[in-house]
C-alpha cells in the first residue's frame, strides 16, 4: 500500500519548529567542520603557495627542489597535514594533502596509481568504520572532498599525462580544475587556453565539479553555470603583500608591473575562493558523502557480496 | 722558420714588449726556444686590410648558422625564434583537435630561412624537436635528438673524406638552446638528463622561458639553483670565452654576459603599447606591459647579443675546433684507426694491397692444411673404429656358428635315438632353436 503524498498544512499560530536551523547550527559549531583537499600538479606550479592564499595562512611549505644533491620526491610519499583555522568562532578542521613528485619523473607511467590509491583508502577506511558492530558517534572523515587539479600555463592544450590522470580522478572525488601561474598568459591568450581545454575535457567526457542535481533551484542552477563557464579557474597565488594605490594587498610585484591577487581583473583568485569557500563548501562535502562515497560503497559490498556467493557456491559441493 | 738576422737590434716597439734577439747562426733545431721577434715598421706595408678581405670574402660566400631549440612544448620558442631574428619563421602552432593522437616519439623539424641584413647574407636554419618532454613516459627522449646531432657530424666527416671537398656544407648544428620551466626551483630530472647527454656534443645554452612569470627575487634565486645544478652534475654550458688582448669594453660586455646565464627571456612578436605611449614589442597584461626589448625587464637583449651579434662565429668555431674534432677523434679510435706518426712513408698502396692479399692468402691455406689435417685424424678414428666393430661382429658370427652346429649335431644325435625306438628324455620336439641368445 503506497503511503498518501504528505498535504501541506498551515499551522494557526507560531509553533517555534524553525528555531531547528540555529540547533543544529549550535550543535555544529561546537563539532566543527571538516574540509579535506588535495592539490595535483607537476611541481613548481605554485601549490602549495595557492593553498597558503586561498586560507590566507601559511599551511604548507613548498616542497619545490632547492638543493643540488636533494633528490626528487616521489608520490609514494603522500601525505596529509591537518590544521585548525578559526573565523568568527566556527572551527574548520583542514586537511591538506600535497601529492610531491607527480609528473617530474622522465618515465610517469603509473604515477597517478598513488594519488587514486590514496584516495580509495580514504573511502575504504570510512566504509569500514561504517559496517562494525560497534560504530562511534562521529566518524572521523578523512574522505578527500575537493581535489585542485594544476594545469601547466602553456597556451596549448592539455598534456597527455593531464588527460590520463583526470579521467582517473574525476570518477573518485571531485575535481576542480585550476591554470596555475595564469600571468604568464594575456587575456587572450588564457581565453583561448579555456576554450581548448574544455574542448579537450568534453572530447574526454570527463565530469568536473559541479554537478547538477534535480533538487536544484535556479538560482542554484545559473550559479553552477556560472562556475562552469569560468573553468578552469587561471588563479596566480602570493603569500606576500605588495602596496598598490596606498593599500597592501597580496600581490607579485615585477619591474614592470603589480600584480593584485584579489583583483578580479587580473585573475580569477577571488572566484575560486569563493566558490570553495563561501558557496560550495557544503556542497563539496556533500557530493563527496552522497556521490563518491555510495558509488564505491555500493561497488564494495556488491564485491563483497559476490565473493562471499563464491566461497559459500566452492564450499557447499565439498 | 728560422730568421737569420745580420745585425740584432735591441727592439723597442709600440707594442711595448722587449723582445729578445734570436741569435742565430745557421743552426737548425738546436735552439729550444724562439722568442718572439717583434719587428717596428717603417712605412705602410698594407697588410692591415687582411680583414678587410676576409670580410669582402665571406661577404661573397655568405654565412650559415644552425641553431636547435629543445623543450617542453608550450614554452615559447617558436616565438623566441621569431623575435631573435625578427622575422616570422614559425607560424603560430596548429593545436591537434581533441582526441587526435599525438605519436609518442620526439620528431625532429627544421626550418631554413636566407635572410639578408647590410648586404650580410645569412643561412639559418632552426632545427625543432616537438614532442620532447611531452609524453607520460619520457625515456630515451633525448634519444633521437643525439641521434640527429650525431648524423650531421656523421655528414660532415663523410664530406672531408671526399675526393672533391671544395663544395663543404656545413650542417652541424652550433647551439642548442635548452628551455627550463619557470618554476623556480631547480631542474627537473628530465632537464639533467638531457644536458648530461649533450653538453658534449653541441654547445648548449639554458634558458629560463617565460621569464614574466618571475619577480626579481624568483629569478635570482632561480638562476643560482640552475647553475648549481649544472655544476653539481659536471655540465658544461656555453661560455664565451675570454681573450687577452681584448679592448676594455668587449671584456666588460663579455663579462655582464656571463653573469645573466642562463637568460630569463621572454619572446613576443606582436607589437604592443607601453604605459608610455611607444610601440614596443612586448606582451601586455591588465597590470603592466612587459618590454622584450628592455635590458630591465627580462635577458633577452643579453641573449640576442651572446647569440647572433658577438658570438655566432664563436660557437661555429668552438663547434668546427672542439666539439666536431672530439667527436671525429672518438668516432676514428673506435673504428680502430690508430694515429701513424710516419706521416710521410712512402707506401706504395699497391704493394701494400699485394703484400696484405699474400698474408691473407698465407693465412687461408694454413687454415685449409689445418682442417684437412684434422678432417684425416676423424677419418681414420672413425676407421679403427669401424674395423674393430667388424672383427667383433666375425668373431661373434663364428662362436654362433659353432654353437649351432653343435646344436644341430645334438639334435641329429637325438633324433636318430628317437627313430630307433628307444625312449629318452622327453620329447623336445624338431624344432630347431634358432634363438640367438636368450
């Protein structure tokens, strides 16, 4: 018997059920969040120093090469650095997770099996804690919700080794694709740039955050638009801080000119921070819990559950 | 060539060396020393137009420069090309459509152009290596562009051996111009690798490509992490070399050279306008317009010097005179030519052919006598062998015979027995047993 579709009602006088929103903002507070990103690129594509701009602290460290006799990393080496930053009392737990090495090696084959590994183990360790008998109450989730991925400012088109490592990610987490170190390009140049890797992406068929869901308003739907049409972002990143007109901004200063990071018209810094921070943050979660998460989830215990048809099929004729 | 001089005069010159006297006597190759003899004119002799001449003489034949740039794609050098020598050689790159396969070896491209400057008539040729650097796997990328250097070396030699060498094409190629990644660390794996591989071959020159990407400080820092790479790894780039006599402002000029490599430059062939109003060429961006031809603002100047106005005749002469003549050196020893200080026996190349084909031929029949020696030896084991075989297969033939003609005798004996009725032994039956052993 399939149940009636709930009828809208009018309550006759205020009952107070909409205090609920600040409750659960009360009980999140205290929690706080937690936002886990990785960054993907070719060394030497300002990483590190991007993620020091985007939560305006110093984070990381650049992993770059400086000595001769240091050797170049590898990705096997992957790992996370967590850090606690606080903005008008909510708490954000942030996880970044720096990928050293990839695509610096003469021969890259497989240098991409690291970074998917990593990420499935995040999954693979959630999906764990899920199924034992005795759960905790929060789980800690270490699931990798955004992944920047770094694309290298040549004004062509994208490498092969770009091709291959998207296509990886794109079906594990959610990517969002990023021109590093965009003043090396003029405005015509970066346009033309975008509209050949899009062309390329889509040639691909390769799915890049955001995703449009049913549930969905349109001011929700014209705003994914609008991200869209702006992929990939050509950000330039600075942990310095320049004069510019008075005021100290962070910048790069040449002998020919001054960059200003937050100015929309020099690069598309400010747009990616907001969309990450101000407008998709939830989102990102979210996707991650609701799209990645299940879709590996489920291809794990039907794994599993066909697995355990074989045992029990060899067992039973013995 | 000894000089003999009846009256040693002290010599004072202008150019303010004391030279010493050679006091000779007739004898030959007994002094070990000949100072030099500097000698004052008195009058114009005219010889000072010696490079007037060679000027009027190269003019005629006109010049020819290759040059081969190397690096990942997307780091300008087609435009470095065409802002050097500020004509459009390259024109701008056709992108592959999506999905087109883009091969997976490095192909090697050149492009000649004649162009002509004062009267100066200049054969360039640019030889590209797209590809390098652009795979997912890269090894032996430098591979094939050794291989090409190597050819033209291969060429050239094969040219000098030749009867009629009055025509020499010289194709080698005299720099190489490497592009490194702005990233401001140091290079790459697949940069070192490169550079190892070549430095002996060609004369290369870093460079550090889109250079606007870089604040000061980043160049800097940058340029110091490169050269410390090179030096780490035994590299050894170009470097103008140095002279004695010299005037002051070539050496100071060489000097500021030196310090700017490897050269930050940034290319542009489009023409822009600056905050102040010229036309220059250069890249404008929304925050300020960058002056590829401005000293300050990044090394292309330096670059373009070094390159084509005071040291193109020093790469093609340390390219003809070192590398050229190692490789040529190398390539002779391997081939097992020795070096025979005898320059001038007198070899008669046909005795030499008819003394060469005797020992040859001296050598086969020792060979020949060889084998037929030990064709014998087999010949005859194989007949001792053969001969005791037969007496043996004789021998057991009589010791069957016998045995059958006893056995034959015996059974006569019992069938005569048999036929006179007297009981025996049972019966065995006539059949004879022929059983050869059992």
């Amino acid at each position: 018997m399939t149940p009636n579709a709930p009828i809208e009602v009018q309550a006759g006088s205020y009952v107070g059920f909409d205090t609920i929103t600040r409750q659960i903002e009360h009980k999140l507070l205290k929690r706080g969040f937690q936002f886990n990103v990785m960054v993907v690129g070719q060394t030497g594509l300002g990483k590190s120093t991007l993620i020091n701009t985007l939560f305006a602290s110093h984070l990381v460290e650049s992993k770059g090469r400086i000595e001769p006799e240091a050797v170049s990393p590898s990705t096997t080496e992957i790992h996370a650095q967590s850090h606690i930053i606080s903005e008008n009392g909510v708490k954000l737990k942030l996880n970044i997770i720096d990928t050293p090495g990839y695509g610096d090696l003469i021969n890259n084959e497989g240098c991409w099996d690291p970074i998917i590994k990593h990420i499935k183990d995040q999954h693979s360790a959630y999906l764990r804690k899920e199924l034992t008998a005795m759960r905790d109450r929060y789980i800690p989730d270490t699931r990798v919700h955004c992944c920047l991925f770094f694309i290298n400012p040549t004004g062509h088109t994208l490498k092969p080794i770009d091709i291959v490592v998207l296509k990886k990610l794109t079906d594990v987490v959610n990517v969002v694709p990023v021109i590093a170190k965009a003043d090396s390009m003029t405005l015509e140049e970066r346009a033309l740039f975008k509209e050949r890797i899009m062309a390329e992406l889509q040639h691909h068929q390769v799915r890049l955050y955001p995703f449009d869901a049913e549930e969905n308003d349109d001011e929700e739907l014209q705003l994914n638009q609008r991200i869209r049409s702006m992929l990939p972002f050509a950000v330039v990143g600075s942990e310095r801080n320049v004069v510019i007109d008075g005021k100290s901004v962070r910048g790069r200063k040449n002998r020919w000119g001054v960059i200003n990071v937050e100015d929309e018209r020099h690069c598309e810094f400010v747009y990616l921070r907001n969309f990450l921070t101000r407008t998709h943050l939830q989102d990102l979660i979210e996707t991650t819990a609701q799209i990645h998460y299940e879709t590996f989830r489920s291809k794990q215990l039907l794994a599993l559950k066909e697995s355990s048809a074989k045992q029990q099929q060899q067992s039973a004729p013995a | 060539m000894q000089y003999q001089q009846q009256q040693p005069q002290p010599v004072e010159d202008g150019l303010g060396t004391s030279g010493g006297t050679s006091g000779v006597n007739g004898h030959s190759g007994t002094q070990p020393v000949n100072p030099i003899n500097r000698k004052k004119l008195a009058s114009w002799v005219g010889f000072s137009n010696l490079p007037n001449q060679v000027h009027r003489r190269s003019m005629r034949r006109g010049f020819n420069f290759t040059a081969m740039v190397v690096g990942e794609s997307g780091l300008g050098k087609s435009t470095l090309i065409n802002t050097l020598f500020e004509t459009k050689l390259y024109e701008p790159k056709q992108i592959p459509a999506p999905g087109v396969d883009r091969g997976r070896t490095v192909q090697i491209e050149s492009i000649s152009a004649d162009i002509e400057e004062n009267g100066v008539r200049l054969k360039l040729t640019v030889v590209d290596t797209p590809g390098f650097g652009d795979f997912v796997n890269n090894d032996e990328s430098w591979r094939p562009i050794v291989d090409n250097i190597e050819a033209r070396f291969d060429a050239y030699l094969e040219q000098e051996n030749r009867v009629n060498r009055l025509k020499l094409v010289d194709n080698r190629v005299h720099a190489c111009i490497y592009f490194i990644q702005p990233t401001g660390h140091s290079l790459k794996p697949i940069d070192i690798e490169f550079m190892r591989r070549l430095h002996t071959k060609v004369n290369l020159i870093p460079v550090i490509a889109k250079a606007d990407t870089l604040t000061e400080e980043e160049v800097v820092l940058s340029k110091r992490r490169v050269l410390a790479d090179i030096a780490h790894h035994g590299i050894r780039i170009f470097q103008p070399p140095q002279y004695e006599n010299e005037d002051e402002e070539t050496i100071q000029e060489n000097e500021e050279i030196i310090s700017k490599v490897p050269f930050a430059v940034v290319g542009s062939d489009n023409i822009v306008r600056s905050p102040n109003g010229r036309e220059v060429r250069g890249r404008a961006y929304p925050w300020g317009v960058i002056e590829v031809d401005n000293e300050e603002h990044c090394d292309f100047v330096k670059l373009r010097q070094m390159l084509v106005r005071t040291h193109m005749e020093e790469l093609r002469e340390h390219t003809n005179d070192i590398l050229y003549e190692n490789y040529r050196t190398d390539k002779l020893k391997a081939m097992g030519v020795s070096q025979d200080e005898s320059v001038f026996k007198e070899t008669n190349p046909a005795a030499k052919q008819a003394e060469e084909r005797a020992l040859h031929e001296a050598k086969l029949a020792k060979m020949e006598a060889e084998m037929k020696m030990v064709f014998q030896q087999k010949v005859q084991e194989k007949e001792q062998k053969l001969k005791q075989s037969e007496e043996e297969l004789y021998a057991r033939h009589r010791e069957m015979k016998e045995a059958l003609e006893k056995q034959r005798l015996d059974l006569e004996d019992k069938k005569r027995r048999v036929e006179s009725g007297r009981p025996l032994t049972p019966e065995k039956g006539t059949k004879k047993r022929f059983g050869i052993g059992k």
